[in-house]
C-alpha cells in the first residue's frame, strides 16, 4: 500500500463515512508531518472563473470545488511552471499556485488554455496524522498520480472510472449510488 506523499492520487474507500468526501478522487498539494492538503479533482461547479473574479476575460475556464476548506479562496494547479513565477512543483509536469497577476497576464494575451490550468475554490486538509489515520483505517486509497488525468477536466464520473481499474472487490462498487438504499 503507497502511503500518502505530495503528488500522490487519494481515491475515497467506497466505506469513506464523508458525505463531502463520498466518491472522490483528491490530488495531494502538500504533504508533511504537521498537514497535508489537497485538491478533489472530480466535484465540478457550473461556473467559469470569470463569473466570479473581476478583471478575467470572459473564458470557458471552469471552477471546481476544491473542498471544505477556506471555501472563498482561490487555488490552481499547471502545466506552465516556466511562465508562471513562484510556483510549486506537486511533481513532474504538475504545479502549484504561482503569481496570479502573470497569470491574468496570460489569460489577457491568450497564452494559456484550460487544458494547462485547472482551478478551484476551497481545499482539502488533514491535521497531524489524521490522513495518515484515514488511510489506516480504509478510508481512501493511496496511488500516484498521472498528469493527464490531473490536468483533464473530469466528472464526478472519474471516481468510477479509477475504482474499475482496481482489484476486483472494488469493481461491485462503481456504480454504486450516493444513498444505496435507493438502489
């Protein structure tokens, strides 16, 4: 089992008791012994980036809900640490957050596509060891994560689609409906 580290892929236990939580799939951020934050790439919002922050033009960027966390700040990842100043390597080809003004700059002259930066309201967190306790006790499960399926814009969909991938134990569980009572 891979144990948690930043650039790693959380994916919600089919038992995970978190409604907010329930199906989805999480890019890890940051990762230390005191916190560890992260991103659901799976829980889309109908609304684009220039809906909610002034001075965007109008795009087709659309925002996702990062988590529970903080949920009136702003978050991105990337594929464009060579243009975007102070960015944080998540791994190779994916980073974190950088100069907002440089990317207003590019989003103004048309330098960057979606298919480049993904952005999301609100995070993810874990205190001291609480992931690490989460995962102990089969709440997510832990794999590395991929730049394409990082960086692609998904459904709540994905969950699914990453679970059918896994041992056969977890394939009954892919269709399996929010509330299986009902089913």
């Amino acid at each position: 089992m891979l144990k948690a580290k930043k650039g790693r892929l959380l994916i919600s236990e089919p038992s995970l008791n978190d409604s907010f939580f329930f199906k989805s799939v999480v890019l890890l951020t940051h990762h230390n012994d005191e916190e560890s934050i992260g991103l659901i790439l799976n829980q889309p919002t109908k609304i684009n980036l220039n809906e909610i922050l002034n001075n965007i033009p109008l795009s087709d960027f659309p925002v996702y809900i990062g988590g529970p966390v903080a949920k009136q700040s702003l978050h991105f990842i990337h594929t464009l640490a060579e243009l975007i100043p102070n960015s944080k390597k998540i791994n190779d080809g994916i980073y974190f957050g950088g100069d907002f003004e440089t990317v207003l700059e590019l989003m103004h002259e048309k330098k960057i596509t979606k298919n480049e930066i993904r952005f999301f309201v609100g995070y993810s967190g874990w205190g001291e060891d609480q992931l690490n306790n989460e995962i102990r006790e089969d709440g997510w499960i832990v794999q590395d994560a991929k730049n394409k399926l990082c960086m692609n814009y998904s459904t709540p969909k994905l969950w699914s689609e990453i679970i059918k991938t896994k041992k056969m134990e977890y394939a009954i569980w892919a269709n399996m409906p929010k509330d299986p009572n009902l089913n």
